[in-house]
C-alpha cells in the first residue's frame, strides 16, 4: 500500500496523530495509497523548517547559485518524467497525451523562467536635487518576503503548484506547500528532487490535508507564514483571506471563473471549432481558464452548435494510457455529484440538451470512476445557473448574439473575471472588444496559448494580483527603498 507521507525540513515525516485519507484513481475508483494528514504539529514544524532555513544557507547564497540549484530542480524533473507523469495520471486520471504536453513538461519549465526573470530584473532608481542643492540618490532593492504558503488545487497539481514555487524559491522565499488532498502525489515527489540537488533543507516542505480545522487552515492562520498564494475556489480565497488578515499577510488570489467565448460571423470556423473542443471540453472541463458559456453571431449560431456537437461526441472516455483516449473522469465522485447536479439544474430550467447530459456507459472495469458527458446545452436565459456559476466540468451553454454591445453587456453580467477567448478576422473588432471584456486573461483566435513572461491572474472575484515574468516578484519579495544623499 502506497503511503503519501509529508516532507518536513528535508525528511518524509508520518502523521504524528496517526491521521490518514484514502487517495483514490478516479479512473476506477481504486484505492491508491493513504495520505498522512498533518495536523498542528507538523504545520508548525514545517513552517518552522521555513523560517530557520531562511537565515541558513539558503539565505546566504547568491542569486547565481540559488538559481543553479533551481536549473538543477528542473533538469531532475525532467530526467525523472517518468514517475511524475504516472503520479500525476494516477491521482488525476487525465489522458496521458494531456500530462506528458502540459502538466509535466510545463512543471519543470515553471523553474526555468523564473531563473531567467530573476537574472534580469530590475528595480527602480530616481535621482533628485534636494533644496540646498545636493544631490539624492534613491533606489530600490528586492527582499525575499519570507515564508510563503503555498495552497493549491487538484486540476493541474504539479504545474499550478510549481508556478508558485519556482518564483517563490527564485526570490529567495521559502515554502510550505499544502496540495489538493485529491492530488498528493508531485508535490510529494519533488521533495526526493529538492534532496537529489541539494536545496537546503527546509527550503521546500509539504503538508498533506484538508482545509477547515486542517494542514490548510493551520497553515494558512499560522503567524510565522509572512505571504500566503492561493489557487482555488472563490469561496475558500474568502475564507483564507480571512485568515490573512489576522497579521495583515499579503495574499494573492488565482480563483474561479466563469469564461465566456465570443464568436463572430467572420471567424475562421475550423480554428474556432478546434480551439472550442479544448476550451470546453479538455481535461474534463476542469481548467480555470475554460470555456462554460460560448457566444455566437446569430448568422453562424446553428452551423456552431452542431460543429461543437459533433466534438463533443468525438471526445472518447477512456483509460489514460489507451490512445483512443481524449477525455478522463472528472477528479472525484464528489465532483461528479456537483457536475451533474448542474446537468440536473440546466434540464429543470428548460435547457435544450444538445448532447451528454449525464454519465457516460463505461466497460465495467470503470464503471466505478467517476465519468461524465461531454455537454452542451442550448435555450437557456442568462439568470441560468450553467450560465452564471462556475461548474468545472465538460460542459458550455450556447447562446446567439446580434451586435457588439449586447455581447459585451452578456460576458461582462458575470461576477468572475477570469478569460475570455474571442474568435474573429476582423482584427480591429477583435482588439476593441478584447479591451472592453473585464477579464484577467483574453485570447484572439486562440485559447491556453501562454508567454510565461506575461501576467496572469484574474479580475473582479477571479483574483488578487497577477504572476507570470516579473509581476510574481510584486508579490514574492518586498520592495525596499533607499535614499542617499551626497
Ligand atoms: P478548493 O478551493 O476547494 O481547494 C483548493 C485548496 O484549498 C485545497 O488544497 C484545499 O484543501 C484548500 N482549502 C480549502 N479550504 C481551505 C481553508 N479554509 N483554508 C486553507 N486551505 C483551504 O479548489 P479546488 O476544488 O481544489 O480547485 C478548483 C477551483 O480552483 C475552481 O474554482 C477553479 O476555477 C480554481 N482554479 C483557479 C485557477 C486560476 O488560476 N485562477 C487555476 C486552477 C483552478
């Protein structure tokens, strides 16, 4: 029996409690392994670990060395991509093709930019006279925040969670990590990394559980965690920054969103059917960035529906590993529960089903795991529940649209802010639009395409502060200004 155990100050360290959770395949519903929960003790070990560790060698070494050690961490996820990509596909249960393009590679190359940003980056420096008519010097200088916590979601575990750690660790920070308890097993994983290259103990920990009266909340409320970078719901962002506020810790906020697609009549039709089928459908829907409400210029609305229909049946469910494969189970059988009571909401409402509906026949070797139709749903208004909340799932509504405005005033009603992916040739439209959506994030004629140098996050209750390049140092270090005069 697999045992996810959490790493603390450089060792793999069991619930001293004995507190464990079943880690289940959402393929099949089998058991995995259990995960050790960490309770108070080990929350404050570990951050504990953190803070010690900032005043260690880690503290002292250069910004070259640090980043080698960084290079090297990257280099060894590559070289182990192998287990990575069977843990992640384990816990997940996404396709194989999906993991080995995306969450792996781009979990590695979360370290690599943020050496590369922090080789490069700047501060400002001002020159001034001063009345007696001196000179004044002042500049800013960048210093690591402190102990950061780390809190993340299950729907891209390595690659999200990364995205956090490699900034933070490239600023000098050091971490406790607290993963989805869906999806112990990377952030397990790199702890054997961390030792393999020689980061300093303590630098990197993880502690396994839950949220309320768990690992999230102790860690989140712990006084000696001076920052605190959240992926997730809206709902849990609020309940954390409740949390920070006791310290007045800085947060920074990645949350749901509810992304709308617009289509115009002159897009190119096979770029916008072939971006939808991944912004609606890919890794079973749950991407914060996908696509649950699509938006079409009325003269190509039915040519779209039935397009977007035919994809939807090509996604084949399947096993990981099977190249038949396109689509996997969403990530539980309580998610499953939430996904298709929304399939139950949109059909009380008086959607039109165009296609799903409901969970998928599976041979029984997976009837267990916790699948669910690709869906699309037409008719409904926009006060509709599948059109105004989140649901994380394969699944959009489709509505038709005549002019700029009303779409705008359509994408805009809703309260996240997160992206939004508009499909036109008409290049002046696409940018006047594009600048009057309130989202975080917007794509033209594309979708997922990311420069990890630009910002990322989300307006309105989409988020808090923007990573990506260097807009992850505004959170990751505390700007310093000094002032000399001569
Ligand atoms: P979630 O909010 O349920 O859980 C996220 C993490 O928070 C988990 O590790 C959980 O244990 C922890 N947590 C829960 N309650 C807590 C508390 N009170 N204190 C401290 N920690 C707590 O989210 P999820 O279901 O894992 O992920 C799906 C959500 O994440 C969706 O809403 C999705 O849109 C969002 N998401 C956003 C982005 C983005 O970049 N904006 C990216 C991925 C996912």
């Amino acid at each position: 029996m697999k045992e996810f155990l959490n790493f603390i100050n450089g060792q793999y360290v069991k619930s001293a409690s004995g507190s464990t959770f079943e880690n289940r395949n959402p393929v099949n519903g089998s058991l995995i392994g259990m995960i050790h929960e960490a309770g108070k003790p080990e929350v404050d070990a570990a951050v504990a670990a953190a803070k010690a560790a900032l005043t260690g060698d880690w503290g002292r070494i250069s910004v070259t060395e640090r980043c080698k050690l960084l290079d090297a961490v990257a280099l060894e996820i590559n070289r182990r991509f192998d287990d990575f990509l069977q843990a992640e596909i384990a816990d997940t249960g996404k396709p194989h093709h999906l993991a080995s393009h995306v969450d792996i590679p781009r979990g590695a190359a979360n370290f690599q930019i943020f050496i590369d940003t922090i080789k490069s980056a700047s501060t400002e420096s001002f020159n001034m006279t001063t009345p007696d008519g001196r000179t004044a010097l002042s500049y800013g200088v960048r210093v690591p925040r402190g102990v950061i916590a780390v809190i993340c979601p299950w729907n891209l575990p390595l690659l999200l969670m990364t995205w956090k750690v490699g900034p933070a660790l490239a600023c000098g920070n050091t971490v406790v990590v607290k993963p989805s308890e869906e999806t112990p097993a990377t952030a397990t994983l790199l702890g054997e990394v961390m030792n393999a290259v020689g980061v300093p103990k303590g630098v990197y920990n993880v502690v396994h559980g839950f949220g309320p009266g768990s690992a999230g909340e102790f860690l989140t409320r712990h006084p000696d965690v001076n920052g605190i970078t959240f992926t997730g719901e809206t709902r849990t962002g609020e309940a954390i920054m409740k949390a920070a506020a006791e310290g007045i810790r800085p947060v920074s906020m990645e949350l749901g969103g509810k992304n709308a697609a617009v289509v115009f009549a002159d897009c190119d039709l096979k770029v916008t059917i072939d971006t939808l089928q991944r912004s609606c459908f890919e890794n079973a829907g749950q991407v914060c960035l996908g696509t649950e409400r699509v938006y079409v210029e009325r003269p190509i609305y039915e040519q779209v529906v039935a397009a977007l229909k035919e994809r939807a049946e090509a996604m084949t469910p399947g096993e990981p590993f099977d190249p038949a494969t396109r689509i996997g189970p969403v990530i539980s059988k309580e998610h499953q529960v939430k996904v298709l009571s929304y399939y139950q909401k949109a059909r009380e409402q008086g959607a039109t089903v165009v296609t799903g509906g409901g969970v998928p026949d599976m041979p029984p070797h997976l009837k267990d795991g916790s699948w669910v139709q690709p869906t699309i749903w037409t008719g409904l208004p926009e006060t509709a529940s599948v059109i105004t909340d989140e649901i994380f799932g394969p699944c959009c509504h489709i509505s038709p649209f005549d002019s700029e405005e009303e779409v705008l005033g359509k994408v805009n009603a809703n309260r996240y802010g997160l992206a939004t992916a508009i499909f036109t040739q008409d290049i002046g439209r696409a940018n006047r639009v594009a600048q009057r959506i309130h989202v975080g994030l917007t794509w033209i004629n594309c979708w997922f395409l990311r420069d990890l140098r630009t910002s990322f996050g989300g307006s309105k209750a989409s988020g808090i502060g923007r990573e990506g390049g260097i807009h992850s140092f505004e959170f990751y270090t505390d700007l310093r200004n000094v002032m000399v005069k001569f």
